[in-house]
C-alpha cells in the first residue's frame, strides 16, 4: 500500500507505478458505469419500445448521439447496457465500448467493421479458433484476402509486421498471449508501425483483461473481450465487447452492429456488471494458484514445459514483465508425448478439475489442445501433449492433489 502522506513526486505524476496503478483499477471496479447518486447498482430495464414526448424528439430519434445521447431503441442501446459498456470502457481508457451476444460476434463486428472486398487482412497464426474459421469461412466469401503471420514477429532476429503489410492491408490482428499455445506478442512494436501506416489494429485481450494489459495505451485501436469468460467470471452468461481508441473508431463499430442486428441482453449486461465489481478478488487468487501450480508443475517428471508468460523464466516472460500488470489464470502445460489412452486415465477420474470448454470462470477446467492442426503460417515445434488448464477458486492443496493423482495414472 503507498503512503498517502507522501508528496508524489515528477515520475509518478506521469507515469503512475504498477502498486499505483492497480490500486486505482481495483478501486474504479467499484465505482465504474455506476448511476451519479442513489442505488449503487443500475436496474434492469428490459426494453424494445422507447417512447417520445414530441414529434420533433421522434423525427430526431435516428440522429441522436448513440454513445451518450437519449435512448431511442432497445436493440440499440438501454440504462443497463450503457453502465456496462461505460464501464468497460473506462478500463480500457477507451472512448466507448459496444456490446454484442458474444467474443466471437465482438471479433466478428471488429473485422467486418473495417474489411471490404479486396481487402488484405493479416491474423495472427495463433488467434482463437472460431476467429480462424470466421476468416476462412465468411471473410473468403465476401472477397477479403486473410494472410496468418507469426506471433512471435519482430522478435529474436525475426522481420517485423512491416514484411507482411500489403498495400491493400486494412486491419492487423493479435492476441497476446494465445489462449492456446500462450505466445507473446509485442504488441507496442506492431501497433506503432501500423500507426505510421495507417492500417487499423485489434485485439483480443481476454486473456489479460484491462486489470493485466490496456492495449490502447500501447497504441492499438480496437480491444476485443469476451465477457463470458474473466469480465462476468460465473459461466453463467454470453456477452462480448469492443472497445475503441477514438469517438470514430466507436462510430464503425456501433454501426456495424447495428447493421448486423448485434445487441445484448440487458440481463446478462446487469450479471456482467455484477461479476465485473469481484474481478480483481478473484484475479488474485486465481493468478496466485495459477503461479504456484504452474511452478509445481516444473517438477513433475511428465512434464516438459509450463506456458504461462507470468512465470519467470517461461517463453514470453520478459514481454509480460515490460508490458503487463498483471497475469491471470490460464496456463499451457506441455506433457512428454502420451497416447490417447494414458490421456484418458490422467483425465477422466479427475475430481476437481473437469473438461469443458471456456475458462475464466469459477471451475477449474482441464482440456488437450491440438495446435498442429491450428497452425498456417508457422508450424508448432514442441514435441508434446498439449492440456490447457483454467484455474478457478478451488483451494490450491486441492487442485494439486487432482493434478498429482492424474499425472500419476500416465504411467
């Protein structure tokens, strides 16, 4: 904790330290997208129709300010959606943040957004899934030209972003870390050679959440979250967001959504809210469980490396000590090569963890990931079963014990 009585001085004025800047996030969770007096919470308000005192509010109603102006259509925006996307927002030092069912209908609204036909698009190689077959899939069929690139760009000795832009190349794509095989970008290199291009530059920062990394601070133009997972942390809802660098920026993407009929729940964006007030408390325990299983896990003779950048020493490391507050729970872990059946008797019997797809939220969560077939830009070289692991709010004695037992049963 800083000590309130002493006089800032010039550095921390400009550049808050990481104890200053966390205690501020953790504090503004508490207080963003709140109403300005009264209730701490905003209410539910469940609507399609929005009504107009005067023929002149009716006539103006589709010319109205859709960030901060009247409401004008449930689809569109409401109370309750607004104090969520204002608070997101505000995380991410945003100008604003657009909602949508969904990560995957927040990445899709990011691309479509900024893609036309003839477009050139570059996807980082080790992007999640769905964004994989959204670009191989819909992207293709309306004439945009998808290219995958190397997540590890410009680093050790390799060409920078600047090699694979094109000059009909629009958007640029990343997610640091995968939330498969856990590779590090450098994302400030790649933002600030786009920058002087002029090409557009995305996200997907689930991972980290704006506690851990705040991409627009690092000069990227649009932050994509999935809600479901960190954001809402109760695998109980569906929600996605982009958020935006400048107030045009916010205007392609609002209207992209509209266009495509997106909207949220005002249900889920109140149950959002509420998880979104708990996400540094269970940020802490989840990355101090995260750290001291992942250290563990070292030990153990069936393993063969531990992916997770907040671990000293593992691959991304000094990218995740230059540019991150903070990690979150999420880890790879690279077994010596196992057949199927070894896999089977390690996971199956499992009493804690438990297969499903997701993470972020409360579970603690085990799955094999297959980045061979996932890859087209550059081949995964480690020689190995792949098991994500999504850590929750289980006591740390507890999930370790599950995982000695299941490594145990591999021989």
């Amino acid at each position: 904790m800083t000590d309130e009585t002493t006089p800032p001085n010039e550095e921390s004025e400009s550049r808050p330290t990481h104890i200053e800047r966390a205690a501020a996030m953790r504090t503004g969770l508490t207080r963003a997208g709140r109403p300005e007096r009264g209730f701490v919470n905003p209410p539910v308000v469940r609507a399609s129709t929005v009504t107009f005192d005067t023929l002149e509010e009716f006539d103006r109603a589709l010319e109205v300010d859709l960030l901060n102006g009247p409401y004008t259509y449930g689809l569109l925006d409401t109370p309750t959606e607004r104090s969520l996307a204002q608070a997101i927002a505000t995380l991410d030092n945003a100008e604003g943040a657009v909602l949508v069912e969904s990560g995957l209908a927040a990445v899709g609204v990011a691309l479509l957004g900024f893609l036309s036909h003839g477009d050139h698009l570059l996807m980082v190689d080790s992007c999640y899934g769905p964004s994989r077959i959204l670009c191989d899939g819909l992207l293709k069929r309306f004439g945009v030209e998808t290219t995958y690139y190397d997540p590890l760009v410009g680093q050790d000795g390799r060409p920078g972003i600047e090699a694979s832009l094109r000059e009909n190349t629009k958007l640029v794509f990343m997610e640091s870390p995968g939330s498969v095989t856990f590779e590090m970008q450098d994302v400030p290199a790649i933002a600030a050679t786009c920058r002087e291009r002029g090409v557009v530059t995305a996200i997907d920062n689930t991972w980290a959440t704006p506690l851990g990394f705040r991409p627009i601070e690092h000069g990227v133009d649009l932050v994509i979250h999935a809600i479901t997972k960190y954001l809402a942390g109760h695998s109980d809802l569906m929600m996605g967001a982009v958020t935006a660098r400048t107030r045009s920026l916010w205007d392609t993407v609002k209207t992209t959504a509209m266009d495509l009929g997106h909207g949220a729940s005002p249900d889920d964006a109140w149950l959002a809210l509420r998880g979104l007030r708990t996400l540094a408390v269970r940020l802490d325990a989840q990355e101090r469980t995260a750290i001291q299983l992942a250290a563990w896990l070292r030990t153990r003779p069936e393993v063969r490396k531990v992916l997770h950048p907040g671990l000293e020493g593992a691959p991304g490391n000094d990218i995740f000590q230059r540019d991150f507050d903070r990690g979150t729970g999420v880890f790879g872990v690279v077994l010596h090569p196992v057949d199927r059946a070894a896999l089977r008797r390690m996971i199956e019997p499992m009493k804690v963890f438990e297969m499903g797809y997701s993470w972020g939220g409360f579970e603690s969560l085990i799955i094999p990931q297959h980045p061979l077939t996932e890859r087209s830009a550059v081949p995964w070289t480690e020689d190995g079963t792949l098991l994500r692991i999504s850590i929750g709010l289980e006591h740390a004695e507890h999930l370790a014990r599950d995982l000695a037992e299941g490594l145990d049963r591999l021989h």
